[in-house]
C-alpha cells in the first residue's frame, strides 16, 4: 500500500545525500577526522614543551670541565725569572766590587812595584809625542808614548819593540812580558805559551834587564827569575784589560814591526837602514 505525500509539504522530504554527509566520519576521534591538536599553530612550538601545555623550555646551562693547570709554562717562567734574577744580582755585585779588585789582587802580589803610588805625576802623564822619549824605568811602565801602539793581540815578538809604541800599548790595557835574551829557550817557550793568542798581551826580548823576566802593565811592574814563578800568572790575571787608562780601545792595528825605533821614524828612515 502506497502512501501519497503531499506535493507542497516540504518538510518530509529528505534528501539522502544529506543525510550520507552528517553520518560520515560519526564515531572516529577528532584526529582521525583531521581536526588540529590544540594549542595552534600546526604542532608544539618553538619554546614549548612536547606534549603542548605550551610553558617556555627552560634554557640548559652548559657544563664546564675542568682541565686543569698547564705546569710546563709555569716551571719555564720560573726558571727564566729565577735566572734573570742572578744575572741582575752579579751585575750589581761587579759593579760593586769591580773598579777596586784589580787593585787589590795587584796588591796582595808579592815583590809587585806599584809606581801609581809612589809616582803618581809619572802615572798621569800620558801626552802623544814623535821622536824617541827616554823613561826613568826599562822597561818603561807609563808616560808620554808615541801616537802609534804596538799590536798587542797575543803577539810573541822575536826581537826587540820600541819603547814608545809598547808603553802606548799598556795605556790600552796591555801587560807586556819582557825577557833576557839570554833566557833558556824552554823558559821562553813557557812565557809564550801564557802571551800567545790571549788579547791585551805582548811579548818581547830585552837586553839589560836585571831580573830574567819583567812584567809591565800601566802603573805596575815585576821582576822574577823563572818563567814557572806562579806570579806571572797573577800578574797577567789581575792587570789585563784592568789597567786600562782607556777602556774600550782595542789593541788590534798596532805596530807589528819590531826595533827599538818608534813608527813614524822607521817610515822616515831610508830603505835598508
């Protein structure tokens, strides 16, 4: 049996794809159904936590680990300081001591002739002068000299050196080891040993001396018998370089010819005289 709707009674009509789209997806959970998780914004955030909530992530404090002291710069530090501190500490001990040593070992030397003492103006007379000079003592301790020294960089001379060049030489500093010509050759080979290739010093022959070996510097002189008199080496110890009356000038590029005339009257000489 059919029942007849009426064509104007709209309210009864349904329209089955209507119907179709309120039941779709009834029953699924809202994700399945394409529904945003809350919160917003399409996921958890920059500076939230996961799970949403949405609280700022509390900044991680980084650890720092402890590697500890490098002991290697530290010991060279040290030992540098430890080092720069006993140079400082020497230097001001030789400052100290230094200008009054040479005058005491000079002194504690026995039989030495000190002419600074006892004959001061000869010992502060220091002029250049040309020609020959003549000395109170041979050989010569002090005094006028000529403007020329005698090289004295170790130099062992065989024969004879003029006075006045030699005596130029110990203003510079230089001891001057002078022997009897007569002197066993073994003796002088002792004294050159002591003279050869040691700067500030010169060695020569000199006729008339009244002790085997003489020993000159600026100021001092002494005499001794042998060449093994331990004395010499004191001498030599003491007064080199010590007794300068002009520290800082070398002895090199001296006088290197021998005779007993002084430079610039050899030059004026003619040849073979």
């Amino acid at each position: 049996m059919s029942i007849s709707t009426p064509a104007g009674d709209s309210s009864r009509q349904t329209s089955p794809p209507a119907a179709k789209k309120a039941t779709a997806g009834a029953g699924r959970p809202p994700a399945a159904r394409g529904a945003r998780p809350s919160g917003g914004g399409g996921g958890a955030g920059k500076g939230t936590r996961p799970g949403g909530g949405g609280k700022p992530r509390k900044p991680i404090t980084p650890v720092k680990v402890s590697q500890g002291r490098s002991w290697g710069p530290i010991a060279l530090f040290s030992a540098v300081g430890v080092i720069a501190a006993a140079i400082i500490g020497y230097g001001i001990y030789a400052v100290s001591v230094g200008p009054k040593d040479y005058k005491e070992m000079a002194a504690g030397i026995s039989g030495i002739s000190d002419f600074r003492k006892s004959d001061p103006k000869l010992t502060n007379t220091r002029s250049h002068k040309s020609g020959s000079i003549q000395y109170a003592q041979a050989p010569p301790v002090a005094g006028d000299h000529n403007i020329s020294w005698q090289n004295c960089m170790g130099d062992v001379y065989d024969a004879q050196i003029a006075n006045e060049n030699a005596v130029h030489s110990l203003e510079h500093g230089a001891v001057w080891v002078t022997y009897r010509p007569d002197l066993p050759k073994d003796q002088i080979d002792a004294l050159a040993s002591k003279v050869r290739g040691q700067e500030f010093t010169m060695m020569s022959p000199f006729p008339g001396l009244d002790k085997p070996i003489s020993l000159q510097a600026w100021g001092y002189q002494l005499k001794v018998d042998n060449a093994g008199d331990d004395r010499i080496d004191e001498f030599i110890r003491a007064l080199r370089l010590n007794a300068s009356l002009e520290p800082g000038v070398g002895c090199s590029g001296g006088v290197t010819a021998t005779g007993t005339t002084p430079r610039e009257l050899q030059q004026q000489q003619p040849q073979g005289q």
